[in-house]
C-alpha cells in the first residue's frame, strides 16, 4: 500500500510551520552600512593586552582561600594598589563565543546563530581586534579563527594549539594556558631578531590577546571547588605577572600599556555553564596601566549582595560593567573606532583621563549607537508601507540634529556633566529602539503568504477523512452528559499535564501514579489481579525517576554497573523461561544469541567501571576499552537481528542491544531508566490484551507464540473505539517520558562530558552530540518498539492512530508556538525551541521511530546453518 495522500499532506504542512519559526523569530538583528565613529583625541595607552581567562567565576578570583590568603596574590595586589576593579555581568547564554563577541566586538547573542551552534556568528562583525593596526593572539582553535575571519585586511594574526589538546580526559588541563604563556614569551624574544616583527610591536593601536582556556577546562572535568580548578587560577595568576613584567621590560616601562583581565563565563558547581545562574553570570574584570584609574578607597558602597565582605574587599571601590562594556573601553584606552555593532557604554569611572577626553569618548560611543538605529529605521522604512510606517519621534532626524547640537555646545561650553548625562540617555533610548524596531516593525515577506494559506489545503484533508472523524464522534455522542463532560475534562487534564511536564519533570510524577490507578478505575483489575499489581508497582518506580537531579550533576559510577549486573540477572531469569516454554515454532539454537548479547552487556558494564576509575587516576582513557566501546555500538544492531521474531522474544534482544551501549553512556542513576521503562512497556502490552477483552473489542490473542513477521490483514483491522483515545494518549505520554525522565535534552546547561568518556574524551562537539543525541534516542526507541507490539495486537489501523496523535500533538502545538523566545538564554531559547520543535515533529517523528520499529521488530538476518547428518 502507498502512503495516504492525506499522511503526506499533513507531513509537508508539519515540515514547513516547523521550519518557520526559525524564519519570523530567528533572523539577525545586526546591522551593516554604519559609519566608524573615534574618539578625536590623543589615546593614554599605545597598546592593550586582554587577558580572557576562559570559565573563570569571579568569586573563585576575588575570594580568599581557608587560610586567608588570596588565590592569585599578583592579580589581588593590582586591584589593591594599581588598577580598577569590579564584577562583569554576562548575558546568557554563558558560552564561550557569544562571550568573547560580547567582550571584544560589543554585542551580545545574534539569534540567528542558533542554526551554526557555537562555533561562529553566521553573520559578519566589527570588533576591536579588526579596527586594531595590528593584533596577536594566542589560544583556542575555537576561538580566535572566529575573530580572524571577519578582521579586513592581513593584520589579526592567530597562533592556536591543536584542537586535541582540549581533552577533559588529560592529566591537567592548565597545560593549555602554560602553551599560551611560553609561546608569547617565545614570540617577543624571536622579535629581537625580526626587525619586521620588532617595528609592528612598536605601533600605535596594537592588541595581544591571550586566551586561556585551562581553566574552563578543569572546570569541566572537575568541577570549579576542586583542586585542579583552584590551582590553575594560581598557574594564571603566575604566568599573568610574567607577562606584564616581559612587556612592561620590552617597551622600556613608557607607562602606554593597557592591561586587562576578565573572563567570558563563569561556571556552576555541578562544571556547567550556558544558564543564567549567577555562578555563570559573574565574572572577574580587573584593568591597570595606561589610562585607568587606581583604586578608589571609600567607606560604604550599595550592593544587594554580601560579595564585598565575603572577599575582604569592603573599602575598594567596586565598579561593575556589563560585558558588551568592556568593548568601547578597549577601544577609548588605544583610540581606536568603536566596534560598529557595539551595543556598549563607556564604563567611565574606569578611565584615568581628562574630562574632556571622558566627555568626546562618550559622544563618540552615542553616535556610534545612533548610526546604528539610523540604518536600522532605515531598513524597515524600505520594507514596510509608507502607510504603515511610523518614525520614533524621539530620534527623527531633526531631533537628533537638535540633540547633537546641544551635546557639542555642552562640550565646547565645556559642561561635561550636562553632555554625559543627555548622551548616556539617548544612547539607551537608542539600543531599546533598536531592538524594538526589530521585533515591533516587521515586513512582510513572502513566506508569511505560505503560513497563511497553508491551512487551506490542510483542512480540505481533513475533510477527506472525515469518516474517521465520525467513527470517534459516535462513541463520544453515546456517552451520557456526565461521562461526556467527564471524558472531555479529563482530555483536556492529560493534554496539561504534558504541557506541564516539559517545565517540570515532577508532572510526569503526578502522570504515572494516576496510570498506577487505571485498572482499578476501569475495574481491569478484577479479570487480571497479578498483572494489574506489577503494572501499578513499574508505574509507580518509574514516577520517582523524573523526581530525581537532572542527570550529568553528580557522576555515580557504582549505579550504572548496579545496572548491568541487574540487566544480566534478569536476562538469565528471562532466558531460563524461554527455554522451558513450550513453542513447537522456536529452534532453541535461535536463543544462543541472547548469551552473546549478555556477554556484550557484561563487557559494557566492566568497561564503565573501568574507563572511569583510569580517568579518576588520570591515566586517560584506555585504548583498549574505547575500541570495544565503539565495537558494542557498531555490533549491538547486528545481533540483534539475529535474535527470533517471537514478540516477547524480539523485545527482549532489543532491550539487550541497546542496554550495552546506553551503559557505556550512562553516568549514573539513568542507566536504571531503561530497564524500569521496558519493564513496564512489556506489562502495557499485556494490559492492553485485558483492555480490549475488557470491552468485547477482540479475543485475546496468544502473545507467547505472536510472530511480528506474521502479516496483518487489513480486514482484522476494527472502527476507531473511546478506549483507542487513551491508548494513543499513553503512547505520547510514554514518548514524553522517555525524552524527559531523566532530565531535560533541551538543557545546555545539563550536558555532562562524562557521558561519553568510554569513546572519547578529546573535545568533538559533533561526535559528543551524536552520541548524547543517541543516549537520547535509546528510551525512544523503546517505547516506539512497544507500541509496534500494541498496535499490531490490538489491530489499531495506523490512519486512525496517526489522526488521534495528530489532534494531540497539535492541540500542544498551540501551547508552545506562544512560548517560543528569541531572547534570553540558549537554555530559555533552545528549550523553547526544543519543546515547539518536539510537539510539531511528533507527527513526522512517530512515522520515522515506526519504520524502525518495524525494522527492528520483523526483520532478520539469516545466518548458515550446520546440516545435522544421520547415520543408517
């Protein structure tokens, strides 16, 4: 049979409001066509160094450790007696691009860049480093290409280490930022004989950029409390003062150099960042030498929080910056254009300059924001109806004469005062027009024709099938005014339920102990008293699951080989049944393969316990186990086809299969998850026979001898039926339960590396996320093969299966298209994301886990077999 015209139709539709999400919300709201806009007068610095430790929290810095005695005690002897100082506040998300776009280029999160990870901004940039006459920089592969890339001209240089020297898995990763350190010492000693080099170094506007990723990486492998974390701050904070020192010596100590320190993110407890929490959020800014300020001694200062008396610093002046400030701040110390997309204020009280170098810098970074809403007012004034067009009063163009001109008067009148005040007001007038202008005033293009028009062809489909339609509406109708309203109340209560379960994990809770009741509300439990007990006993030991810590926090190792070792004593108790059923279609040879599949479960949990404990002693990941690692997962699917068709027999090689690769990618607790799943997906088929029983749908058919090869005729198939509502709802429910059990897979802020360590422990973003998509996977794949079981026993055509979860699916569809963002976090966006992209692709994605659950539960592989010769 070809697949109906109406599956089709509902696929394109679903295709298409799926991807447009990405097209209304998604587009970068950056700029280009600006004028470079520079302060006019004399810089204080020649040169700037940037110092971006990488993951480095700001009370991890600032705080004393258990003796009293700073961490970094040169760092800590600048903000007391040399430089400014305070707390830069991030924006999520916390990562480490967007991070250094915001320090370096003045911008924060271009939206767009959900569609190219974290690698890149996909759409090009200003920054200081391009507006710079020379910059070097050292560090990250991750990193400084990005800032080359976009730099016009040859004169941003990079100098990075292998991309495999980021393994969490090494001995310690401060060695990445002692490579940064020798190879700038290296760099300024090979000058000295490189005239070419020694006369670039000797410039105006010129940049070093050293970008040490060492503690971000101990971070991760570690945690921020441990050793290896607080050690690397100390290893920083020596090679920090080595390199001030070796510049400071190389130019002669003329006083034109600029320093600054900072970081792009910090890190929670758990070794995490991408959220808001202020452990990511708060990060060190620490500036000194040419131009800035020395530090401030004063009595009292207003914080709502207790940082100050925590790290003893109660009687320095705090000044904190948002990121994207410290861009312009860069720019004014070495006179070089403000970053053309910078959304940044001029952090003042850092500068150590005259008043009217203060005031031009400010006017500067103004204008420099209103060209910016310039260009901006004048795109969406091209694209929009000049009917439908309103300007910003405000800012019209006479308006911004007018305001201009009373700045340069104020300034020449030389009222600094007056001209900060006026400009740091319009400035932020300014970037919040922008950004309304942007999500406010959109054109039209034409794909809104094809969002529009689509529900044309939509509803004409289902008017096509409306005899399914009326088949569902019948039984609802038979139903008295009391149960209607009652079925309808608790539709309406499941579908909530959900919805709920995406932002809290404890509704899934909530969920299966009301499925824990089901056969004593439906009376099953009279005609199946020992199955409806186990059925009630799995529902309510898999509800604790989503009431357990998001997975990847804290690693426990002795958990996932409890769960091998439990996999294999109910695989013998399983097997032991097998063999002492009776089945005249079985060859007993056939459950050989279940040993093999048992030997590959017990060599996964050996290689868990064993590539952990190797990388606890920091020994790295052992060869021999990463090979079988990848072995199990490249096998696993092969002997699993090699295992009988028999229902219950097929099921159980397929929970085999793919428990020995989710163990070597289980971290803790949630390598228990698939066997309490499958546990009780093997008791729902088996309920829902007593179902259809229950209600005089159909005779029960015998399970233990059901082949899943044995074809179906279309005749067998039964009308849509009120009970098919809620097995189709238990369907989804299962389906949300295994994506969401044990955590949440739209959290960056919940990936642990550790997850994948028996393959790899190199950083890979694309091999990491294959494989963390897998683990994903697996309780999917679960679910899908059960329902395979479900829907073939209880002859469920697949058209009205498909319909019921479509209703469903849609119904959840219009909770979550309202809550979709495109601000703040990649944890707020990406699980917003995460959760329409999920509900619209349920419909797609339920045919695609069929087709492999169907290819799964009745396809097999053939092997040769021994002739058996007897004698005469």
């Amino acid at each position: 049979m070809g697949i109906p015209v109406f599956i089709l139709a509902g696929l394109l539709v679903h295709c298409v409001f799926l991807v447009s999400i990405f097209d209304i919300y998604f587009s970068s709201p950056l700029v280009h066509g600006m004028t470079p806009q520079q302060t006019p007068l004399p810089p204080p610095a020649k040169r700037l160094v940037l110092f971006v430790a990488d993951g480095l929290r700001a009370d991890s810095l600032y705080e004393l450790d258990s003796s009293g005695t700073p961490r970094a005690p040169f760092l800590r002897g600048i903000l007391e007696n040399n430089g400014s100082w305070g707390i830069s506040h991030t924006r999520v998300p916390t990562e480490s691009r967007p991070g250094h776009v915001a320090l370096i280029a003045g911008f924060y999160e271009d939206v767009s860049a959900v569609a190219k990870g974290w690698k890149e901004n996909p759409v090009e940039f200003d920054s200081v480093f391009n507006e710079s006459k020379y910059t070097w920089s050292w560090g990250s592969p991750d990193i400084l290409p990005m800032f080359a890339k976009g730099a016009t001209g040859d004169h941003v240089y990079t100098f990075c280490y292998a991309a495999e020297s980021e393994d969490f898995g090494a001995e310690d990763a401060a060695k990445l930022d002692i490579w940064v350190f020798d190879h700038v010492k290296s760099f300024f000693n090979s000058s000295r004989s490189n005239q070419t080099l020694f006369s670039a170094l000797n410039e105006d506007k010129v940049v070093l950029f050293l970008h040490l990723l060492g503690i971000d990486t101990n971070g991760h492998a570690h945690r921020p409390n441990s050793r290896e974390y607080q050690e690397n701050i100390k290893q920083v904070d020596e090679g920090v003062k080595e390199i001030a020192s070796l510049i400071d010596n190389f130019y002669g100590n003329d006083g034109k150099t600029a320093f600054i320190l900072t970081s792009d993110h910090g890190m929670t407890d758990w070794g995490s960042h991408g959220a808001g929490h202020p452990s990511e959020t708060l990060t060190p800014l620490i500036v000194w030498g040419a131009g800035v300020n020395y530090p401030q001694k004063v009595t009292t200062q207003l914080f709502e929080d207790n940082f100050l008396k925590e790290w003893k610093l109660e009687n320095l002046k705090r000044l904190d910056v948002n990121q994207a400030d410290i861009a312009p701040l860069m720019a004014s110390l070495i006179g070089v254009p403000f970053p053309l997309n910078s959304v940044g204020t001029l952090p003042l009280e850092y500068l150590n300059t005259s008043a009217l170098f203060k005031a031009e810098s400010m006017f500067t970074n103004a204008i420099q924001i209103l060209e910016q809403f310039k260009v901006k007012m004048s795109q969406k004034k091209e694209t929009t109806l000049s009917i439908l067009f309103t300007p910003f009063k405000p800012l019209s163009a006479s308006e911004q004469i007018n305001i201009l001109k009373k700045i340069r008067l104020y300034i020449e009148q030389q009222k600094y005062d007056e001209a900060k005040s006026t400009v740091l007001f319009y400035g932020f007038v300014s970037a919040g027009m922008i950004i309304a202008f942007f999500l406010l005033i959109q054109a039209c293009p034409w794909t809104y024709y094809i969002y529009c028009l689509l529900p044309v062809p939509v509803w004409y489909a289902v008017v096509k099938e409306i005899s399914v339609i009326q088949d569902l509406a019948t039984n609802v109708l038979s139903l008295h005014i009391g149960q209607f309203i009652g079925f309808l109340l608790v539709c309406i209560l499941g579908i909530e339920i959900l919805v709920f379960s995406f932002f809290y994990r404890s509704a899934l809770t909530v969920g299966l102990l009301v499925f824990a009741g089901w056969p004593v509300i439906t009376q099953l439990w009279i005609q199946a008293k020992t199955k409806a007990l186990i059925w009630t006993l799995l529902c309510v030991i898999l509800a604790i699951f989503p009431l357990m810590p998001v997975v990847g926090r804290e690693p426990n190792i002795p958990l996932v080989i409890a769960a091998g070792l439990l996999t294999i004593l109910i695989s013998l108790f399983l097997l032991a049944y097998f063999c002492k059923s009776e089945n005249k279609y079985r060859d007993n040879e056939d459950l050989k393969v279940y040993f093999y599949q048992m030997f590959s479960v017990a060599l996964s949990t050996y290689v868990v316990g064993s590539t952990h404990d190797s990388l606890k002693i920091k020994q790295g990941l052992p060869v021999m186990n990463q090979i079988i690692s990848w072995m199990t997962l490249v096998f696993s699917p092969v002997l699993l086809l090699l295992s009988p068709t028999f229902l219950f027999e097929r099921l159980f090689s397929i929970l085999l299969s793919l428990m020995s690769t989710y163990l070597l990618l289980s971290t803790g607790y949630e390598a228990l998850f698939p066997l309490a799943l499958f546990g009780l997906m093997f008791v729902w088929i088996n309920m829902e026979q007593e179902a259809l029983q229950h209600y005089g749908l159909s005779l029960k058919p015998k399970l233990a001898v059901f082949n899943f090869t044995c074809t179906m005729d279309i005749t067998q198939f039964r009308q849509l039926h009120l009970d098919d509502v809620r097995r189709s709802f238990f369907f989804v429910f299962f389906i949300v339960t295994a994506f969401f059990g044990t955590g949440n897979i739209a959290s960056i802020n919940s990936f642990d590396p550790a997850s994948v360590y028996c393959f790899l422990t190199v950083f890979s973003p694309f091999m990491m996320g294959g494989l963390l998509l897998l683990k994903v996977a697996i309780p999917f794949v679960l679910v899908s093969c059960a329902f395979e079981a479900v829907q073939v026993t209880t002859q469920l055509s697949s058209k009205s299966l498909f319909l019921i979860v479509l209703v469903i699916s849609d119904i959840m569809a219009l909770h979550f298209f309202f809550l979709v963002k495109d601000y703040g976090s990649w944890l707020d966006i990406g699980t917003s994301i995460s959760h329409y992209l999920l509900v619209m692709s349920l419909t797609i994605f339920m045919m695609v886990m069929n087709g492999l659950a169907q290819l799964l539960t009745t396809q097999r592989l053939g092997l040769p077999r021994r002739n058996k010769h007897h004698s005469m």
